[in-house]
C-alpha cells in the first residue's frame, strides 16, 4: 500500500514550487471574449481549456439539438486548440459536463470521430444546469510540447 503525504507537507511542498522557479501561468484570452475568465491558460507545458459550450461565433447555442451541439463544442475545442498552436493529438484529459448523462453513449459516438486514434483519459457526470440552457459542455487539458 502507498503511504500518503499528509496534507501539511503537500502544502509545504507546493509553496516550495511556488517560490522555487515555479513555470509561468500565461493567460489566454481569446480577443472580444465575453466571460470573465481566458479562453486557456497555459502552466509551463500544460494548456488548460476553460469549458467549450456548442455555440456558435455569435456565441448562441447551434440550433438541431444535442448532436449538433456536441459536434460544435468539440469544434470549438479543436479551433481553441488551434489558437494555441495545439492539435487534438495533444489532449491528454477531458471533462464532460452533460445536462442530461442519458445522452452518454450519443456522446459517444460523436467523440470518438474527433479521438479516433488517441484517447485521451476522461471523466463525465451530470449537471442540473449548464450556461445557456447547453445540453453538455467539455474541458480539456494538452500537453503543449
């Protein structure tokens, strides 16, 4: 069995981090963004997504139901990505929020077009509300080198 740090010096040792040429955060905000929040950030050779709805460049929800809207987040996601210099094939986790975790296998079906060589770990649950009334949204986390 594994002996876990006690919380104190896994503390200790992440303020050590912190003052010890911990890597740089670079907020990336996406130009004419609305949120309160950046698009991305990267931590050293890690980008972290903020979560992706299915919206479109108006930022409304697309029209045609959880399919379409499954298929715009992870285009969204790829364009995020892409703004980044990262491809799909630097994904190594993603989180799927779903308003209804009943529509897990049609999500599915939808992912695995977009990872159909890599698979990136992941995790889902499901939410009582997302932004906009969305039917899922994801985040997701690349390694950038």
């Amino acid at each position: 069995m594994r002996r876990m740090l006690p919380l104190v010096a896994v503390l200790v040792t992440i303020s050590a981090c912190a003052t010890a040429g911990a890597p740089r955060v670079e907020f990336l905000a996406r130009p004419g963004s609305p949120g309160p929040f950046s698009e991305a950030v990267r931590v050293g050779d890690i980008v972290f997504l903020s979560g992706v709805l299915g919206t479109d460049s108006t930022g409304k929800l697309v029209s045609g139901g959880a399919g379409s809207e499954k298929r715009q987040a992870l285009e969204n996601v790829k364009a995020a990505l892409a703004r980044n210099g990262l491809g799909l094939d630097r994904v190594g986790k993603c989180t799927v929020m779903l308003a209804d975790i009943g529509e897990w296998a049609a999500m599915n079906t939808v992912y695995r077009t977009y990872f159909p060589d890599t698979k990136p770990a992941r995790s889902a649950f499901g939410a009582s509300g997302l932004v906009l009334g969305g039917r899922l949204e994801l985040e997701c986390i690349a390694a950038a080198r």
